[in-house]
C-alpha cells in the first residue's frame, strides 16, 4: 500500500512536470533558468508560434572551434566543448580566466567530409571581454551582426537521434505558420539545411534542462 502510494505520487508528479512543460502543441517561452545565474546573449522575442518562437538577437559576439567531422553530434560537442572549456579557464594568448556562460551552441552543417556532416562549437563571450576576447591556437571568434532565428525548445540531455527529429519538428511548425518562406529567403546567402542546436545546461543538472533548435535567418 505504501509502495503502491509513493509510486502514484512519482507518477503525478511526473505528469505534473511534463504537462508544466510546453510541448510541440503550445507555444514555446520559457527563458532557461541558466540565464538568470549566467550571462547569455539577450534577445527580443518577434513572434510566440506554435511550437517556435522567433527572435532577434542584436550584436553578439561568439568563440569557435574549427569544423569538427564526425559522425556524433553528441561527441563533436563534447570534443569541442573541451577546448573551449580549457579556452575560458586561461588557456588563451592573455592566460586569462573568463566566465561561464549559456548557451553553448553547436552548428550542424553539411560537409564533404568523411561523414557528410561537420559541426563547430562556440561559446558565447562576456561583454566585458568583448572588446577584446582573448585569441588561441585553433579558435576564431565570430561578431554576429543582427540575426533572426526561429527557435524550439526541448528538454533532457541530448541524444544524437534527437537532432533530426527536433529540426524536422521546427521545420514543419514554421510550415504550418506563414514563416518558412521568410526563413527559407532569409537563409539564401548562408547554406541552407545549416541549424544551430543550442544547450544551456552543464552535464551535472538534471532536471529543468533547455535546449533549443535554431535556424537562423535574415530579415530586412
Ligand atoms: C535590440 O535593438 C533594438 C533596436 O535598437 C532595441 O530596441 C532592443 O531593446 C535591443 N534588444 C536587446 C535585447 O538588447
């Protein structure tokens, strides 16, 4: 009885937390938790879809590895996580130590590489080290002009098979909106079927984690 009481109270609170969740069904808005403890880039909020958000992220600024070829997403980030991880604790041209922040983004592009498929990890940099981020062997920094993206939420640690579901998933949410051909004119210049998967967490949280999906685009 008391086994079977404690199992029905896990189980609603499961429900509870997932129903608390937004879902591919609702519109999506949560602001990671991570962003009130950690600097991230900030951002306006153009449209609340279904399932998508649109955002504009004014300037930023960004470190990042060379492309990565491999065959895991989960893997290549973890690999270029690293660098970056040693980057921010003073392994850079200044010795300098700099501070955590979210998200950390992973780019999924194509490739012609071994694995059809290459990835680059960045770190986005604190405003005060804009003005002048720290160089190192094999990182470049990236200044972002005024960039859209249209962006979905989904939680857990992620899984290589999620990737592809979560971007089909944006992809036919912005088809069912009127935003897929301005995200699809505002790709032109870069490549397309290019998207950025960005995650807020570190591996030692497990619950309230974020991730996001975001393909980028340009708007006049
Ligand atoms: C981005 O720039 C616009 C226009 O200058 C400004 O109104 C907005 O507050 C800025 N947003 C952020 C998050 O800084």
């Amino acid at each position: 009885m008391a086994t079977n009481l404690f199992n029905l109270s896990v189980v609603l609170s499961l429900i509870s937390s997932l129903t608390n969740w937004p879902n591919t069904n609702q519109n999506i808005g949560i602001s990671p938790p991570t962003c009130s403890r950690i600097e991230c880039p900030g951002y306006d909020v153009i449209h609340a879809g279904n399932g998508f958000e649109i955002r504009r992220y004014n300037s930023s600024m960004w470190i990042s590895t060379s492309p990565i070829d491999d065959i895991s997403f989960v893997d290549a980030t973890r690999s270029g996580f690293l660098q970056l991880f040693k980057y921010i604790q003073g392994k850079n041209k200044y010795s300098e130590k700099i501070e955590m922040t979210a998200p950390v983004l992973t780019q999924v592009s194509p490739s012609d590489g071994p694995f059809c498929v290459s990835f680059v990890v960045s770190f986005y940099v604190p405003k005060v080290n804009q003005a002048d981020p720290p160089p190192a062997k094999g990182l470049h920094v990236q200044k972002w002009s005024t960039k859209y993206a249209a962006v979905r939420q989904f939680t857990g640690f992620v899984k290589d098979s999620d990737i592809g579901v979560e971007a089909a998933a944006l992809h036919e949410s912005l088809v069912a909106s009127s935003w897929a051909d301005i995200v699809d004119k505002g790709q032109a210049t870069s490549p397309p079927s290019t998207y950025i998967v960005a995650q807020y967490n570190s591996p030692f949280e497990f619950e309230n984690r974020v991730n996001e999906i975001w393909m980028m685009f340009d708007m006049k």
